[in-house]
C-alpha cells in the first residue's frame, strides 16, 4: 500500500536556479540576483556577500563561464519571441522553420532558453542537425532551459547575458514577443545604429504584428527628428523565413574588414 508520502517521493518540487545554485521549498523566498543588485537599501554589515567587490567577483565569472562555454560556436543567430506562444500556434511553427532553415544554412541557433518561440526555434535547429544554445536567465518564477537546447547556460544577471547574445550572434531575428523581446530588439538597434556592432542584420518576422510598430517609428520618431530616416534601414520587415536566412546569408557572405583594420585617424590612408 503506498502512502501519499511515498507516492510523491520521486516528484521534483518547484525550483529555481540561481547559476549552479538550485533552489527549492523554504529557499525559494530568496530574491534574484539582479534584483538585490539594484537594491538601494543598504546590506546588513554582516552580508559580505552583498557587497559590490563581492558581486564583481561573481560577475567576473558569469562572462568567464559564458565565454568558456561559446568560444567555439561558429556563426550563429539568435531567435527571440514570446514565451507564451503556445504548441501548435503559427508563431510556434514559423519559429520551429526558422530554426530548422538557420540550421541547413550552416548557423547555430541560440534562444533565451524557454518555452514558446524559444522552444521553436530550438527544436528546429535539433531537426536540422545544427547547434541549439540556451542562454537562460534567473527569473522569480522558474523558467527551465526547454527540452531541445543542447548547450544550455543560466545567468544571474541580465547584463552578462546579453552581452553574450551580441557577442556569440551574427543577427537576430525576431517574432513576435513581449517586453523581452522589445528589450532585445532596441537593445540590438541602438548597438547597430551607433556602430558597436556591424554586419548584424535585425529581422522582424510577422508583418501584422511588426508594421504597427515600423509605421510609429517613422510617423513619429523620424517625423520629430529623434531618429534619422535612413535608420529605418537597420530593419527587415517579412513574413519569409526563407527571405529572413537569405538576408543573413548575403549580409554574411563577405565577410568585410576587421575593425581594427580601419586606417588610424590622420594616417592618410
């Protein structure tokens, strides 16, 4: 006869991961890792581990563990869009042959992990053969890596993630999405705009739910002066997955200068 205890002795409980560190029952309580870092409030004397020199330490090993993990990844794209996107929807489809297509054109397909377009995008490069990254993030409601990444790395902090989503890809594209995939997006178009990236394409996928947003940035950003016309170039608007790899693709094909080739200022060169 089994005990209800017993029956439930091998079901996981709910956890949350914090890096290495897995957190379940009492010690779920614990606020995220970011969230103390842009607390204001000061940390009780007796907590060393709350302090600035502290953090840096385990931020200095965030970009180590993620650089260790990345450094071989060869040409990559990221995937971004809603969490939320549930099997089955057409979003989820378009992502799942995103995926598949990036992968048979030689590209990685890296995500933020979840479920949704995440998902997708990772079951499709799993279908094509190719690499499927995850680059996971510590959130207050657990979000496991999904089943088809095969190389998966969690994050403490937002800002050591991104860094390697910009560091580790080539260009993104992007489904529809929420807050997060908004932060992405701009985050990616005000690096391209201001050069600290180059040759990184930025693909929005899903003319209905996109050109909303294009036709505000051009009715009133550009129309007030807060942004110039010609940056409406730094992005491709379409319904094509095959126009989105082809965008990439010829983007990818020469491969341009290195920056630190450019000719030094005054070398007359």
């Amino acid at each position: 006869m089994h005990t209800p205890e017993s029956s439930n002795q091998h079901t996981v409980p709910p956890e949350r991961h914090k890096g290495p560190v897995v957190l379940r029952r009492d010690q779920l309580r614990r606020s995220t890792s970011d969230e103390r870092l842009l607390d204001q409030r000061p940390a009780p004397p007796e907590d060393f581990t709350r302090t600035d020199p502290w953090r840096m330490l385990r931020i200095q090993a965030e970009f180590v563990e993620g650089f260790d993990a990345l450094a071989h990844l060869g040409p990559a794209v990221a995937v971004f869009g809603s969490a939320r996107t549930a099997p089955g929807h057409p979003e989820y489809q378009q992502a799942r042959e995103l995926g598949r297509a990036l992968g048979e054109a030689g590209y990685a397909v890296v995500t933020g992990g979840g479920p949704g377009v995440m998902e997708a995008a990772n079951r499709g490069a799993v279908n094509a053969g190719a690499q499927s990254v995850g680059i996971g993030i510590e959130l207050p409601h657990e979000q496991h890596l999904n089943n088809w990444v095969d190389l998966g790395i969690n994050f403490r902090y937002f800002f050591a993630r991104k860094t390697m989503f910009v560091k580790y890809s080539q260009g993104f594209v992007v489904l529809p999405g929420g807050f997060g995939t908004l932060d992405e997006l701009f985050e990616a178009l005000t690096l391209v705009q201001t050069g600290k990236i180059t040759r990184f394409p930025v693909i929005l996928l899903g003319t209905a739910y996109w050109g909303p947003l294009v036709d505000w940035i051009k009715s009133t950003l550009v129309a007030d002066g807060k942004v110039s016309e010609g940056d409406l170039d730094l992005l491709r608007v379409t319904d094509s997955v095959a126009e989105a790899v082809a965008v990439l693709t010829e983007v990818h094909a020469d491969p341009g200068p290195r920056p630190d080739d450019a000719a030094a200022p005054g070398s007359g060169a």
